[in-house]
C-alpha cells in the first residue's frame, strides 16, 4: 500500500483528510445503537478470521524483515499471529460485544429551581488516536473497544508490523461498513515515517485523545509534542512494603508472586521496602527466598551488610524499571518513610503493603499517591480484567480523566442537557 | 518582591524549588480534614478583609502603571480592587467553606470472585497550575478552590496585577499557615517575565494539571507548550438555532437574553441559525428586534436579501467570538444543516435549539458536540452557580476529565484501593 516515499507536505494533507474523515465517522458513530455496534464487531471478528491466511502473509514479511533487522526472540515472539492469535483476536472483539455500552448513560439528572432539568449524560470522546509498538493484535483491540465505545480511531503502530496492521485494519474496516459502521471509523496511518506520528500529534482540530502504549521513550516523545489531550503511564516502578507487622509467609507469596509471575509486565514490583524492626531477621530469608526464584537482588547499604554478595544499588537502582528478574531492596524506618520513598521514586503507578496492623495499612493506602494501593494482595492485579472490567484499553497513571486500568467508560466523556420552556438569565 | 532582573536558570531553579515545595504540602493537604481546610479559608477571609488598606495601595501602584500602559477603561475596571471588591472576595472564601467536601467520596465499591474489595475513592488532583490575566480575584478565588479541594496551587496572574496579587498571595498563604496549612500550599510566581510561564509548564514532576484562564492567545501558547494536562476553553462561540416550529416570543427572548445580557462572556451567542420555512417572516423581524437593542447585525448572503443594510459576513465570522453587541445571521434547510454547521465552525461550548417540536430538539440535544446542549433556555446558564455547583474554577470544553462548568468534584482526581487477604495472581 501506501509506503512508498511521500512527501511531508504531502502527508500532512493526507493525515488531515483523515482526521476530517475520522471526525465526520465520530458523529455518526456518536447516534448508532449499541445492537448496531455490536454487528459491526461481530462482523470483524468473522472477517479477521475468514483473512487468516492474508494476514499470516503479511505477517510472515514483518517476521522476514524483523528477522534482518536483527530483532529479539522476544520481539519476534511478540510479533507473531499465528492461528491462535488470530483467532484470540477474533474471540476478542466477540467479548466486547457482551460488554455493558458505556454510552448514554445518565450520570445525573437535576432540576434547578428556575425549572430547567440539567441532565449529565455519557456520550463518546470522538476521535481517538492510538501510538503503539510491536505487536499487531493492538490494532484489533483497540479499534474494538473504540468501536464500542462510539469513537472512531486513527491507529498508528510500529514499523515492524506495518504489513500486519495494514492488512488486519482494512479487514476491520470492510467488514465493519459493510454491517454499517461510517467508513473511516477504523483508519491506519500507512507510512512508518515518525514525521507521520509528529503531524499527527498536532491535529487537536480532528483528534481528542491520544492513548501511547510502548516503551518509556515513545511515550516521552508523545507528551512533549503533543497538543492533544494525552492518557498514558510511562512505567511500573511497583513497590511491596513489609510492615514489622506483616504476616511474613504472606508477604513472601505476594513478593514472588509480583515479581516472579510475570517480570516483564508494569504491574510486576521492581523494589521491596522492609521495616528496620524485623530487617535482621526477615532480609537475609527473603533475598535467599529471592535468589531460589532465580531474582538478582540489589539492596542498600543496610542490606548489603545483611547479606553477603549483595549488588550495591544505585540511585538509579530506585526508580528502574527492569522488567526483567531484578529486584532492589532497602530497609525502612517505618511505614511513613516507606510512603516517603515510594512517592519520590516510585511511578505512582500500584504499590503494597503488608501488615496486620489496621492504622499502618490506613496510614499507606492514604499516603501512598498512585493510581491503585494495596493491602495484603499482589501488585499484579492491577488489570481491567482483574479489575471487572471485562476489558482495558491500557493503564494510566496520570491523575485527569482515567487513573489505573481505564475500561469502556473511561474511553467516553459527558455532556449536559439542558431543557427549559423560555428560561432566560437575570 | 522578587521582580529584579533574575536568569532564566536562577528562575527555573526557584520554580523547580516551588514546585517541590507545592508537592510535597499536597501530600499533607490530602490528609486533611474538611473542618480544618476550612478553617484555613474563613482564617484567609478575615486575613483579606483586615489587609483591605495594604491591598488597596498595592492595587493603586497597579492601576497607575495600568493608566500609564494605556490600558482601556475595561481592563482599569477589571483590575481595580475597592472594599466592596475586597469583601467581594473574602465572602467568597466564606461561602466556599458551606460547600460539599469533595474528597474521600467512595465512588465504587466492590469485592471480586476471588475476595478482593476494590474501592474507587476521590482524592486531590495534586498541584494544580492557574495561568491567568488580568482580574486579581482570580489568585483568592481559584486559591481557596483548590485548596477546599485538597490541592496544593501555584498561581500565575497578569503582570498588570503582579502587585495586588503579591499582596494578596501572602494574605492567603500566612493566614493559612497560622490556620494549620502546609506551607507551599498556595504560592504565587512572582516574576512577570512569559518565560517563567514557559518554564511552569514543563514541570510536569511536581505540577498535575494546569488551568489557564484569560484570552484564546494566552491558552493556545500554553496548549503549545505544555507537557502538563491542561483543562480549558479557547472561546465561546455559541448559537441559537431557531427550528421552524419554535415559538417565536420564546426565540426573541432566549436571543435577547444571551446576545445583550451580558455580551461580554463566553456564554453569551454570537449567532442565530433561522429555519428556512420561517426566514421570509421571522428574519427580518429579528434583525429589527436586534437592532433596537443596540446589536450590530450580520449575515449570509439569504439574510442580505432579506433585510437592506446587513453587512456582509466573512468566513471569519462565523466562526468569531465577538464579546460585543454583534451578532451573524444565517439561513440554514433543516436542524441536520444546523447541527453540522454549528460543529464545524462553533467553539463546542453552548448552543440552543428554540423548537416546539421534540423529535428535533432530540436531534439537535444528541447531534451537537457541545459541552452544554439547550432546548428552550438562553446559553447564559452555562455557568458553575446556575448548575448549582456552588462555584466554578472556569468552563471546559475540551472532553477529557471535565467538560462544560467545573466545580470542586472536577478538582479532584480518584484512586483505588485493593484490600485483600494475601491473594496473588494465578
């Protein structure tokens, strides 16, 4: 398709006719009933699945050049839609249509004394722009739940999977007009060029909301040039707190479970914070507990003259994220200081304490200034599913609009109706 | 104070250096019990009402360099402070502290399969940003809002006003304290130099949202460089559609009413939209009402057949906020033209059908992308106190977080918090 060398003029233009249709598909997206959505994602789920043997094609080109670029295992793994994913995506947008619609809601209704009727009543944002990396299977759920929700979308996603998502995003948009969604509801930006991501940044005349899923930096790059409201999180530095009054077979299953389930996710914790009063005894059983679950463990100071072996940790050490099986470790004078420090280093993102003590576990869930705080339970539950959800669109950690998972309602605004017989102002 | 000649590294580091400061007092502020923040605002009040003679004198250095500047007799009037003004602002930190306490609400609260109770809890957003010009009630008004909703404000008014609200900022700032505030908790840039703006709005490590209040060039120069969350409206270009089936002494009224009540504010029109089927009647009529109230009458190329001597509109006016006794006029087919006329050149603030007829107020109500949508009520309601919000930091017409009137709910953000017995993730 459209890859081949363009100008930035040129692309400009063609991004803006894009938003403009993008904008016009909003409006009548706005008014379709929620039967009438739900067709449309039935409609693309069949077709995703009826294409399987395209989009392996144009998978296996991504998987072609990605192996000439030199990518990772991983990133190949991450790349690649076999049947299974194919149809997971498919079983995926089959699961939003069992969803509540989070449109029309009414979120209040009042009269005032002069005797209009102020009614408040969710409707969708408009348009929504996703900016994502590798894996293609965002392409499909994201332009799902935007769907649902009575927003069109304007994709954008990484260079790697550029032949996937332009065949997956056609599939989605044929079989979605054809069961009657407003052609250009679903769009894809065709051209890799990161000029294409700048211009598209800067269309707050078409686009309300741009949603970034990647890495650190392509959500920095989003937020410095963006003029365009912005949901993201730029990481998850999660902490575990073990109170000296802690039942400590429970904060050892919820520490390796928040660090060993699954390293590479945000949810996962990157530090464990451990009381003074119980250090002696508790730190040098939790870094051999660690290390029997293959965890490098870094600590302080106080911690290396613990335990024999211990990495020093840096300054750096304390707001890494490393995804990876590392953990970095420090004593704490009590659950203030805890709170102290996970506040200046943490990613305000989920963090836990463990203890018995009510007023401790109080003093942190109101402290601690992230987006979800726990008490006895793993970080890892941090996720719409988990959540009740049923599904999410991404996890912020900003504090306007959505905090934390953000599912279907949190992908629409509101407006106010405002009804009268001939009310005038005094 | 401080309006020496200082380096933009030497102000950057003082800004960093407030910011830390405001952070760290919104993390004390968040604890706060509702009496105690208001006794800091009736503590503020008397503070201002016994300060009246300094903030006199501080004013008069102000308006004479304002009438040195030139300043119009408008913007005199905005920036002059005299006792009624004085106890004006005082009695608004008293009435603010009858209002509803919006933070520690429990907004959800449920408990999932595996035992988890997850509750949703309002907090404070944080620290929040006010950028605005000229009118000094601004610092008090905005500053006991937020604080009233727990949040830490850095304040940025007008250089017209930089002395009257460097009186007024300490006002606040040491009576709070005497009260029990966390210092920092209201602070005042005191240099009037724009690139301490500049500066503000990239600290997006201590500052959470910035709301800037004033003309549509002072908001698109922070949109443009902010990494903050900005909440804001540009202008209030806003319509009344009169439908063919309107009663028409109902019409009269709500144009009136929202074109000269008060011409002057984003809530008030600045077009009227007229059903063909009544426009050989009705349009020539209501450019004569108009006229006899001192309003200047434009139009499209129908109207300036209709009625001699309307001036011709541009392009440009129909999409202009006048703040003036002028209006434009047009002729449009039916309420579809209507709606899609207002949505591409309105500003999505407030507009209005006049209809007797129900299914086009329906259209109309869904159709408009308006943060406040009329059917029979003048657009001059759009406004905190008539929604019975009590107060109001500024109109939003943006979608995310807060839209249309922002009251103290809209102050605050929310978080979750996960009680458990030691569960992790399987």
């Amino acid at each position: 398709m459209s890859q081949g060398k363009i100008s930035v003029e040129e692309m400009n233009a063609r991004l803006l006719e894009m938003g403009e249709k993008a904008k016009y598909a909003s409006y009548r997206l706005a008014g379709m009933s929620p039967a009438r959505k739900n067709a449309c994602l039935m409609a693309m789920a069949d077709a995703i699945e009826a294409a399987a043997a395209e989009i392996r094609d144009a998978n296996a080109l991504d998987l072609d050049a990605g192996r000439k670029k030199g990518l990772s295992a991983a990133m190949l793994d991450r790349l690649t839609l076999d049947d299974r994913r194919i149809k997971g995506m498919a079983d995926g947008l089959r699961y939003v249509t069992t969803l509540d619609d989070p449109v029309g809601k009414t979120l209040s209704d009042i009269i005032r004394p002069n005797g209009i009727r102020i009614r408040k009543v969710s409707v969708p944002i408009g348009v929504i722009g996703i900016i994502y990396e590798s894996r293609p299977n965002v392409t499909v759920d994201a332009a799902g739940l935007c769907l649902k929700a009575g927003n069109a979308v304007i994709l954008r996603g990484g260079s790697e999977a550029i032949n996937s998502n332009l065949v997956l995003a056609q599939c989605l948009n044929c079989a979605g007009v054809e069961a009657g969604m407003p052609d250009g509801a679903v769009q894809l930006v065709p051209w890799t060029d990161r000029k294409a991501v700048s211009l598209l940044l800067k269309m707050s005349a078409y686009i309300d909301l741009i949603i970034p899923r990647g890495g650190e930096g392509l959500i920095r790059t989003v937020v410095e040039q963006s003029t365009i409201p912005v949901i993201k999180h730029y990481k998850g530095v999660c902490h575990v707190f073990v109170d000296n009054e802690a039942d400590r077979d429970m904060a050892d299953r919820i520490i390796i479970n928040a660090k060993c389930q699954r390293p590479g996710v945000c949810n996962a914790i990157e530090k464990v914070l451990v009381h003074q009063d119980i250090a002696d005894e508790y730190v040098p059983h939790l870094v051999q507990l660690l290390r029997d679950n293959g965890v490098e463990v870094r600590g302080g100071p106080d911690v290396c003259r613990l335990v024999d072996d211990i990495k020093p940790a840096t300054e750096e050490d304390w707001s890494a994220e490393y995804l990876d099986l590392i953990l970095t470790l420090k004593i704490v004078g009590d659950v203030n200081m805890a709170i102290g420090h996970i506040n200046k280093y943490g990613s305000h993102h989920s963090d836990c304490i463990v203890t018995n003590n009510a007023a401790a576990a109080e003093t942190f869930l109101n402290g601690v200034d992230s987006a979800t705080v726990y008490h006895n339970a793993s970080t890892r539950f941090t996720d719409g599913g988990e959540f009740g959800m049923g599904a999410e669109i991404g996890i912020s950690t900003d504090k306007l609009h959505a905090r934390g998972p953000m599912g279907l309602p949190e992908l629409t605004s509101y407006k106010y109706l405002v009804c009268g017989e001939g009310q005038v102002r005094s």
